[in-house]
C-alpha cells in the first residue's frame, strides 16, 4: 500500500496543473461543476493506481491523466445537463428525457440562432471546445455566447414563474 501512495502522489504532484487544466475545461467554467470534477479525477487516480505504470515518460503520464479525466467527464456527463436550466430547485426523479428537453425549448425561445445551435449542440454532450471547433469560433466566444444564453434562459424562467 505504501508503494501506492507513493506512486499516487508522484502522479498527483507532477500533474496538477493538467488535472486542474481538464477539469477546468471539461465543467465550462462552471466552479461548482469544477470542484466536483476535480474529486472525482482525484478519486478515479486513487481507484485506478494499480493500472497506472510508473515507468511512464512524462509524456505518456500526461495522456494517461488526460484518458483518466475524459473518463470521469464522461460518466459524469449527466451533471452538465442541469446545469443549463437555470433553476435554484431539485429536479424531480421521475422526469422524463422528453419533459427535459420540453422544458428547455420553452427556456430557448429567446435565443437566436447561434445561442439555439449552442444549446443543441451542449445537449447532445460536446464541450465547450467541440463545439468552438463545429461553429467555427474561437473557445472564449462559446463562452460569452453560453453565458449570454444562459442568462437569457434564466430571464425568460423568472417571467414564465411570476
């Protein structure tokens, strides 16, 4: 075991950066979604040392942390869905897919046409990165144009609840 911890902070230690970097990226600067992808990465690297090598070049390491936080981002996509309905509230368990996707093209009325291809393209599961990449812009303009979109959905939920 203690040849584990070892490993695990030698891993830990000489990738932090990279760890922060993908967690970063993979939540859409969401801080919230951000810590919370950042545990689990630190928990999958625990739960995964046994597969890890230590006889890795620094460059095999760091696509070896990058796959391990593609892993986590992957099975835990189903955080980001909520995080595009801006509401304060639990959702219930029992929602449908199809009551999902109702509710949010009531909130996406106001969108234009760029925030709409946004939005269809965040609900079918790419990143912020994929989808600069298939609009053809640059990252910090999905940004701005995700938070303008988002605020938007927040207004017109706050309109429809009065």
């Amino acid at each position: 075991m203690e040849d584990a911890e070892k490993t695990y902070k030698q891993l830990v230690n000489s990738n932090i950066n990279l760890i922060r970097e993908r967690c970063w990226y993979y939540s859409g600067t969401d801080k919230r979604l951000f810590a919370e992808l950042l545990h689990e990465v630190m928990c999958d690297l625990w739960a995964s040392i046994d597969l890890y090598d230590p006889t890795y070049a620094p460059a095999q390491q760091r696509r070896w942390v990058r796959e391990r936080c593609r892993g986590v981002y992957t099975r835990h996509r189903r955080l980001f869905y909520p995080s595009l309905l801006p509401l304060d509230e639990e959702w219930p368990e029992d929602i449908s897919d199809q009551e999902l996707r109702e509710s949010v093209d009531e909130l996406a009325e106001d969108l234009d046409a760029g925030e709409r291809r946004l939005l269809e393209l965040l609900l079918q599961g790419y990143n912020h990165g994929e989808s600069a990449r298939k609009l053809a812009l640059s990252p910090a303009a999905v940004t701005k144009r995700y938070r303008r979109m988002i605020e938007k959905m927040k207004q017109r939920y706050k309109n429809l609840n009065l």
